[in-house]
C-alpha cells in the first residue's frame, strides 16, 4: 500500500511537471523571442525549493506543488498600458502590455500550443520506437438480447467501420465508439460478416460488408468508467478466466477458490472467458453462485456469495477479490488476427498529428457534453484520479505512459484555450475583442471577468477533488 502510494506521488510530480514545465517554456520562449523582459520563471507552487537568477535576469524557481507554474513578464499586471504603469520609458520595449497585440497574442497561446506540440512529439515517438499493434476487431461474442444483437451483429464479424469512418483495430473501434458518449440514435456499425470472413481466400480479398444500426438512448451519459463495446453486448476477444490473486479476507478466499483454478461454471452456465466470469460476479451481488473450477485434474465444487457494492453511479454489484492470471493475449492469436505497422521518423509525423488532432476535437466534445448534460460532470478528475492513473501506467512500460501523457497534455493545452478568464483563452478572448473594437477591453470588465473565472476554475477543481474523493470511498 506504501509503495503504491510513494509510486503514484513519485508519478503524479514527474508527470505534472513535465506538463507544467512545457506548458510554461512555450510562454516564456515566444516572450523572450518578442523581445519581452521576463521576470520569473517558476514550476510549482508554494514556497520556492530552489530559486536562481539567470545570465538573462530572470529568476528561476522550482515550487514543492506541481499543480501549475508561471510566467511572470515586465509590464504584464498592467491592464491598460496606455493609461500609465510602474515601467519606466527606457523599459517600455522590453513590457508586454507596450507589445503589438499580435505578439501578447502569440505571447498567450504559445502554452497551449505548447502541450499540442509536446503531444505530437510523444505520438512521434511511440510511432517510430513502438510502431502500431493491435488486435483486428473480429467479435468474439455477442450477447443475446444485447444491443448489438438486436442489430444484427453476431460472432465472427469483423467491424471495418463506425458511423462512416474506418477502423482495423479494436483500439480504433473503442475510441470511434466514445465520440457517441452521452447520445441517442443509432450507431452505424460496418462489418464483414462471419460468413463472407470465412469464404475469403485472403485478408486482401473483396469482402462484402453490411451496416448495422445499433439504437442508442442517452448512452452511458451517467457513468464514470464507460465500456462502449461491454454497454453494447460485443465481447472483442475471450481471455481464460484463470485466477491468479485473491485479495485475503475476501468473498473468493471464503469460498475456497485458489490461485491457478480455472473457472468451468457458474449456476449451471459455462464460462467462457474472464469478462463473462466478472459479468455473472457484479450481477450477483449477495446472491450465492455455485462454481466449478478446474483444479490440476480434478473439478471442485464451490459456493460464492459476490459482496455488494455500490458503484459510481448508485448501482449494486459484484464483486469477490480476486483477479485474472496474466494472459499473453497477443502472441496468442493466428497472425491473421494480429496487426502491426512500423514508422520511419518522416512517415511517423502524419499519424502523430492525426491523433493529437483526433484527440483535442474528443477533449473538446467530451467537454461541451458535460456542459449541455449529455455526460455527468463526475468524469472530471482532479489530481488524485491523475496519481492513480499515471502510477498505474508508469508500472505497465514506458509505451503506455507516454500515451497517458499525451493524452494528458492535450487536455491541458485544451482546457487552457477555453475561453474563460484567468485561462489563457480568457485573455485570448479579451485580445480578440480588442482586434475588434480598437481599443483593451475596459479594466472594469476585466476585473469582474478575473472574479468570474475565478469561481469557474475554483468551482471545477473543488468538484475534480469531490469526485476523487468519492472514488476512494
């Protein structure tokens, strides 16, 4: 418990500091390129670690909380440059607020610009070191009565499409499939059927597709932790439900189940993979499930009582302390169902950008939902969720962490453009109204827009934190 907790501490800092770090260097550069005297440069907050003065003059500080940073420049408390300030003539050049707008503009979007960047470089990377792998999205199973089977869709199908835009693997499929978070109407699946599938003589074949429509209704709008293709009764590929840990004092201790038994049955229904095992154990909760299990060479019968819970959403549901025994799934499967693509450096930068643009535009949407009430505002994370998460990622290998950090990048340069004062686009904002009318927005509005910005950002990190908190419980 310890060690997760200095590795999630240790995680969140490195993470947020290079964010934080990036976000601020992309101020500071272009400031410094514009001809802008900066005063401070600091990562973190509170009481400075360690603070040192530049060949340039600007002071340098490292801050213990690495929830933020800034840039202080000369002349930038000045919300009006031509109604007078603390500069003195011979600095005038040197002041931000004496700048072109086109500069502070520059100035003000460099930080955000900056993540986006960070994020291209990341996908770059992983591109070129890692290349493309996954799993073609063929479905293992539907689930009768499901969603998708009402649709039509049945196992052996192989999805090459969602409303429209295509995709080879199931990775490509999930995140087509979030774009519809919060929704009604109908998904437009396309696949091959099982059928054609196996009348191919090869992958290159002309196979014929079909489009199906999957009906949906406010779709997974209320829950904190989606699983598009589990809501739609799809099972993308089967791992053995073999036990590996079970958690002491747990209801799968008490039930006499061991690591290495393999889940045969339950209540009479066989079990054929793991995520249908979890599924029978969260809709059982205290209601008694009698399982076999292979043991070595022998079948044992056992009685377990799932312990409820309650989920994020209100809900009860199963659950007994155990987890799945590591399954190299990949390697496992004929090479038809493997897909992998490699990068050069020059042929990587497309993907790269594609993705950090793909992703900006879901940030953004996800965002405009929670605001209409297509999604529950209990999505929003604060930096408690960001810990668990990078210490988690950080433990699976540098390939995921990166992704995470990517993707985390985006959010922040997405979040600092939305047009809220005491954000970056809030002063965007204001320079674009000032473009406009000819002249900076009044002080007066500028000061109640500072109060109002402040209530909005507080107001989010406060719910960020609730919602933490509340996931802990």
């Amino acid at each position: 418990m310890l060690q997760t907790l200095v590795v999630n501490v240790l995680a969140l800092i490195v993470t947020l500091g290079i964010l934080v770090t990036i976000h601020e260097f992309g101020h500071f550069w272009v400031a410094r390129k514009c001809g802008v005297k900066v005063l401070r440069f600091s990562i973190g907050f509170g009481k400075a670690v360690k603070t040192w003065v530049g060949k340039d003059g600007t002071e340098y500080v490292i801050a213990p909380i690495p929830l933020g940073g800034y840039v202080k420049m000369l002349g930038q408390d000045d919300t009006n440059a031509e109604a007078g300030s603390q500069v003195s003539e011979d600095e005038k050049h040197m002041a931000f607020n004496y700048k072109p707008l086109w500069q502070r503009f520059a100035i003000v979007a460099a930080g955000p610009i900056a993540n986006f960047l960070l994020a291209i470089f990341v996908f770059w990377v992983i591109n070129v070191a890692y290349g493309t792998r996954g799993i073609s999205p063929v479905i293992s199973h539907v689930e009768p009565d499901s969603p998708a089977w009402e649709a039509g869709l049945r196992e052996g199908d192989e999805i090459t499409a969602v409303d429209g835009k295509p995709v080879s693997l199931w990775q490509q499929v999930n995140l087509k499939l979030l774009d519809r978070l919060g929704e009604s109407g109908n998904l437009m699946i396309t696949a091959i059927p099982a059928q054609s599938r196996q009348g191919a003589v090869s992958a290159t074949d002309n196979q014929s597709t079909e489009t199906f429509a999957v009906a949906i209704q406010n779709w997974m709008g209320n829950t904190t932790e989606p699983n598009p293709l589990g809501s739609l009764g799809i099972v993308q590929y089967e791992i053995p439900p073999v036990i590996d840990t079970i958690v002491p004092g747990g209801r799968a201790e008490a039930g006499g189940l061991q690591s290495g038994d393999t889940v045969v049955s339950a209540n009479g229904t066989d079990i054929r993979s793991w995520s249908h095992w979890v599924s029978m154990i969260q809709q059982s909760p205290e209601l008694p499930l009698d399982v076999v299990v292979q043991r070595e060479s022998e079948l044992v019968a056992l009685e377990i009582v799932p312990q409820a819970t309650e989920a994020a959403d209100g809900t009860q549901m199963g659950r007994i302390g155990a987890g799945v025994q590591i399954y190299d799934l990949y390697n496992s499967l004929p090479a038809e169902r493997r897909r992998e693509v490699s990068f050069n450096p020059l042929s990587a930068i497309g993907p790269a950008m594609v993705e950090t643009w793909d992703k900006s535009v879901f940030v953004l949407d996800s965002i405009k939902k929670m605001v209409i009430g297509l999604i529950s505002v209990k999505n929003i994370n604060g930096p408690i969720t960001i810990a668990q998460v990078a210490g988690e990622t950080a433990s699976y290998g540098l390939e995921v962490y990166l992704g995470f950090l990517a993707i985390l990048s985006i959010s922040l340069g997405v979040l600092n453009l939305l047009p809220i004062p005491v954000l970056d686009g809030g002063h965007l904002l204001y320079y674009i109204i000032e473009a406009i009318i000819r002249r900076p927005v009044p002080e007066r509005v500028q000061a109640m827009g500072l109060q109002l910005g402040l209530l909005i950002v507080g107001s989010i990190m406060v719910l960020a934190l609730y919602n933490d908190v509340s996931r802990l419980m």
